[in-house]
C-alpha cells in the first residue's frame, strides 16, 4: 500500500512543481478512483485571482464533475501539503473517503485550526513523501525571499 501511495504522491509533486514554475505555491492534488486518476490539480490563487483556487478546491471540482455527482466517498485525495480549513470543509462536503498528505502545515493546515472538520468517515494518512513535498514549498518561499 506504501508504494501506491508514493506513486499517486509522485503524481501529485508533478503538479506541485507546475505550480511553482508557474509562480503560484507548489501544492498539487490528484484525485483517484478504483485506481484511476480522475483529476489533477495545483494551486492557480494568483492565475485566477481568487482566493478559492487551492489544488484541492480545483481537483474536487474536477472529481465530482467527472463522477457526475458531489460526493467523492469512494475517492482518495493525494495533497502535497496539508488542506487549509476552507479545502478540508469542502472535502467534508464531498464525503471524501480517503485523504493522502504530504507534508504538514504547522501554520494553515486543518489540523491546527480546526482538527474535526473532515467527515467523520474520512480516512486520512499522512507524511507520504513527507521531505520532498516540504522541500518544494520550502525551496520556493526561500527563493522568493532572495528575490524581493
């Protein structure tokens, strides 16, 4: 089962890296079901100019479109870095049935402001390629840094 879920994470760092070469925040998202991926995602905030427009916010969207409804129960959500409050209610809202982390977010993530948002049949695993899912995040703040 590890290995699975380095393969989707690895999926989901390729997206992050989109992310980043795009200026935007590495965070990437797939969402996957019956061992399909049936949406990909990274952060577009800045491409969009909407503050909504996390990778798991756009990879739900995609998800439920693609399965013709809003629930994701059956699903699993691979994330780079830990949801937001705002992304884990909306994976609360699709029932999702699994979520895959990455790496943590000490300052934003769910788990630090509002631990018990998921739904409560919600699986979650987390620390899945955990060190290059916090270099990427890592790597690009620090670049931003030496630029300004």
């Amino acid at each position: 089962m590890e290995a699975k879920h380095e393969y989707y994470m690895r999926k989901a760092l390729q997206e992050a890296q989109i992310a980043a070469e795009e200026g935007e925040i590495p965070v990437g998202a797939i969402v996957v079901c019956n061992d399909k991926i049936i949406a990909r995602a990274h952060n577009e905030t800045e491409k969009l100019n909407d503050v909504t427009a996390h990778a798991e916010m756009i990879a739900t969207t995609m998800a439920t479109s693609f399965l013709g409804g809003k629930y994701l129960n059956e699903c699993t959500l691979y994330v780079t870095l830990e949801p937001c409050t705002m992304c884990a209610g909306a994976l609360a809202w699709a029932q999702l049935g699994n979520l895959v982390i990455g790496a943590p977010d000490p300052h934003r993530g769910y788990t630090r402001l509002s631990p018990c948002v998921l739904h409560p049949r919600t699986q979650v695993i987390t620390g899945i390629l955990a060190p290059e899912c916090s270099r990427i995040v890592k790597e690009f703040f620090a670049q931003k840094r030496t630029k300004a």
